[in-house]
C-alpha cells in the first residue's frame, strides 16, 4: 500500500507485481535500540548520490521477516534522516532499500546490497516469523515520497496494520476457544447438579467452566462484529468518498488494535485455563496461542500507545466529531431497538465526554493518565452497540434456530455479565486521577 501511493510510476510497475505474486517479499524498518516508540531520536542516516539514489547507514532492530531465504528478493522500506533533516519525527525520510538491486526490467540482479543480518531474536512466542537486527552500510536506498515525510508514508501501511492486529487477536481468541469447547466437553471431571452423583461429568457442565466459555465466546464474537464494523467504514471513506466514515475509522483504528488484542489475550489465557494443567502443557497447542497472541498487543505501536492515540489526539480532535458522529448512531439504534443497559451506558459516557470537555486545562494531564481505562470504557460500549445490532438483525436471520438462540443467549451473557464491568472504569474516569510520586514506587 505505501508503495502504491508513493512509488514512482517505474518503480511501483517493477516491484508490485513481484509483491503481490509473493515472488518477492517486504519489511518495514523503523524500530532502533534506542528508539521505539519514540522515533523522532532515530540515528540511521541518508546520503544523497548524485544519480538521485541514497547511501543508507545504521541499525534497525526486531525487523519481522528482515532476512530469510523463503523469497527470491526483500525490499526493506526503512526510515532514515537526510543530512539537513529537521530534528524529530518532523525530520524522518522513507526509502526503499533491496536486498538485492534489481535491473531496468525488474528482474534481481547478483549485487547483493550492503546490508546484512546482525542476527535473529530469541522469542516468547512467533517463532515461524525470523526477527532480525538489520545492518545498512551504506546500502543504495531510493527515496519514496517527500523527503521528511516519511513517517506519514509508512503510517499508510501502519494504519492498516494495525486493523488487522486487532483481527489477529480475534482469529486466535477463536481458535482458542474452538479448542477450549471440544475440551469441555470431552474432559470428565467433577460431579454435576441433578446427574449421577457417582459418575465424572464433561467439565462443561460447570457453572465456572460456563463463564469462561461463554466470556471468550461473547468478546470474541463482538469483536468479529466490531472489526467487520470498521471494515464497513473503511469501505464507506474509501469508495464513497465518506468524510464521515473516515473520521470514525480513524477514531476507532487505536481501539481495533488495543482493544481486540487485549481481549484477544486475555481470551487465549482464559481458554487456557479450562484445559486446567493441560493448558500449560506444549502437547495441546494452548500455550502456543498465549505466547503468539501475546506480541499483537506490543507491536504495531503498544496498546498504551494506542490508547493515547485515541484518547489524547482523537477523542476531542475537532470538536470531538467522530465521537459524537459514532454515539449518535448508537442513539438511533437504540431508538429502533431499545436496550435498557446500552441506553444506560451511553447516557454514563455522553456525561463523562461532556464534563472531560468543561475542563480543558487538565485534560492533557488526566487523558495521559488514564487513557487505557478510556479506551476500554469505549470498546464495553462499542461492544454493547455490535451485540444491540446483532440481536436487531436475528428476525431476518436464516441460520436457524439453534444458531439465533446461541446468539441470543450469548448476547445476555454480555450485557448482564460483561458489559457492567464498564461501571468499574466509569467510577475510575469520575474521579481526579491519583498524583503518583516516582521516588515511592
Ligand atoms: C517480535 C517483534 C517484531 C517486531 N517487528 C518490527 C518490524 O518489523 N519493524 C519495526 O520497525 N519494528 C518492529 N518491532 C518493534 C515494535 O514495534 C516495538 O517494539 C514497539 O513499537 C515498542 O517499542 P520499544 O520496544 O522500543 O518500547 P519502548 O518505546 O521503549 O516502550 C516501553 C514502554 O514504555 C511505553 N511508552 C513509551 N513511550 C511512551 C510515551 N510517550 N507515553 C506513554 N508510554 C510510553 C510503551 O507503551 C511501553 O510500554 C517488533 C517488535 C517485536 C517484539
């Protein structure tokens, strides 16, 4: 997508058929050892050659798939400071930078580039994906975009990246509990209720076993809906050229990622736990999907970044439009399909947006603070919007009846176990934060 939009006409047609055929393969080089989220200090430079190509010196860190030998050629699309660069994030040119250069008609030639792999993490968990420490020295890069603009560049294919995190949570938060259902049913454990009090009963019949299903089932099919939800917004912004839904796109772009994968996490421990000490063992694949899941909540931008993207650039951006644009929606929902708790909810969050607002002179302050409890607030509602939406959808469903009745009965178990917990972040957002002194800590 970044080469798409700001690859020349002669590059774009040399390298994007190889991309998408998987002939050739691509990373994104931002992270350094010294600077992570804060890329504005990065050290790799860029120096103008007279042919209008860069020599392209430093060292990137954790760069997924930055060496392997699974495609022919690797295009690294690697952030650099030209010499007269301003300082910061201000000052951060993109470039792309072959493996190996390729000629007039695309095709690899035998120059390999002067980088190379300093060597491949030690991981928790993705250990299918090679995360490479990336040596340029002084590699041939060729600019792309606007010299200083490149942070914005990359953000075209981060933004997107960071959707499909939040979709990764969910596919794993799935597959996890796919796993966890056939175990409840198969594991006999335990006596149940009204059964026979000599006989181990399937561990599904346990009202604890219960929740936890039924938690991982009703988050993650939320966040089904809600990542199709957004899907649908993309899509209005993009080919109905809808201002609207572009602002609530973005506005909802932190949450997908941090929301989805948080409980995407949380999800995959919860299934773990209801194959009890099996969980913990490799042979059945639970602990796998704890560890890989793990990583979508750090990279891409940490959740904690993520959350202040949402709540202290978005949220009151502009008037705080795309919020209001997105509650009115969820109003009007509920006017055509009423729903007591949502309504509720809503009401709580309009109030707290409208007092945050009276007091713009510590806001900064307090949305630093507690930007990650705003943000989940947010996804419980959001949550309860998608789950209203899917109940008001089920006459028109012909999935049968077993299946309309597992959502209704899931959706209950939202909004009368899941959705209260929101209560818990509203009492925290309605008080003044605590002032934390770092020499006590
Ligand atoms: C397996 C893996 C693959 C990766 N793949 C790539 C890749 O392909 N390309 C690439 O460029 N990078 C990649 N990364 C890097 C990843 O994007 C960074 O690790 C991540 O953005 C965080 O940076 P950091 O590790 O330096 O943490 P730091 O920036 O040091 O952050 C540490 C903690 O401080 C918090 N923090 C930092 N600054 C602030 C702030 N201003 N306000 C509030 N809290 C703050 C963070 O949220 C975090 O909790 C990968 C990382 C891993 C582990």
């Amino acid at each position: 997508m970044t080469l798409l939009q700001y690859a020349d006409e002669t590059t774009r047609q040399l390298v994007l058929p190889k991309l998408y055929s998987g002939e050739w393969s691509a990373t994104m080089c931002l992270t350094e050892a010294h600077a992570g989220t804060d890329l504005g200090i990065m050290r790799t430079s860029a120096q103008p050659q007279p042919d209008g190509s860069y020599l392209i010196s430093g060292s990137k860190i954790f760069i997924t798939a930055g060496e392997h030998d699974l495609t022919d050629n690797i295009l690294h699309l690697v952030l650099a400071k030209l010499p007269d660069a301003p300082a910061g994030s201000r000052g951060i040119s993109l470039f792309l930078v072959p493996k190996f250069l390729y000629d007039a008609n695309g095709n690899k030639t035998a120059t390999r580039n002067q980088l190379q792999c300093g060597s491949v993490e030690h991981k928790m968990g993705i250990h299918g994906s090679a995360t490479c420490v990336m040596n340029f020295d002084g590699a041939t890069g060729y600019l792309l975009g606007e010299a200083n603009k490149g942070l914005a560049a990359m953000f075209t294919m981060m933004n997107y990246e960071r959707l499909a995190m939040g979709s990764q949570g969910v596919g794993a938060a799935e597959r996890a509990y796919q796993n966890a259902l056939a175990y409840a049913k198969d594991r006999l454990q335990g006596r149940v209720a009204g059964k026979d009090a000599n006989k181990a009963e399937p561990i599904i019949g346990h009202p604890d076993v219960q929740r936890m299903l039924m938690t991982v089932k009703a988050m993650t099919e939320a966040g089904r809906s809600f990542a199709i939800y957004v899907g649908h917004r993309l899509d209005q912004a993009k080919f109905a050229n809808d201002a609207d839904a572009l602002a609530v796109a973005s506005l909802l772009t932190p949450i997908t990622k941090a929301f989805l994968t948080d409980r995407g996490f949380e999800s995959c421990v919860m299934a773990q736990q209801v194959f009890g000490g099996h969980g913990y063992i490799r042979e059945w694949g639970m602990e796998q999907w704890v560890r890989d899941v793990r990583i979508a909540q750090i990279y891409e931008g940490t959740n904690g970044i993520q959350a202040l993207d949402f709540a202290a650039r978005k949220l009151f951006a502009d008037n705080g439009k795309a919020i209001q644009l997105l509650l009115a929606e969820i109003a009007s929902q509920l006017n055509a399909h009423p729903n007591a708790q949502l309504a509720a909810l809503l009401n709580d969050y309009q109030q707290l947006l409208t007092r945050l607002a009276q007091q713009p002179a510590q806001l900064g302050e307090f949305l630093a603070a507690h930007a990650c409890d705003l943000l989940d607030l947010t996804g419980y509602l959001l949550y309860g919007y998608v789950w209203n939406k899917t109940l008001a959808a089920l006459p028109a469903c012909d999935e049968g009846e077993q299946f309309i009745a597992s959502k209704q009965q899931t959706a209950a178990f939202f909004f009368d176990r899941l959705m209260p917990k929101a209560q818990g972040y509203l009492q925290i957002l309605n008080k003044a934060p605590t002032v934390l002194d770092t020499a006590l800590f």
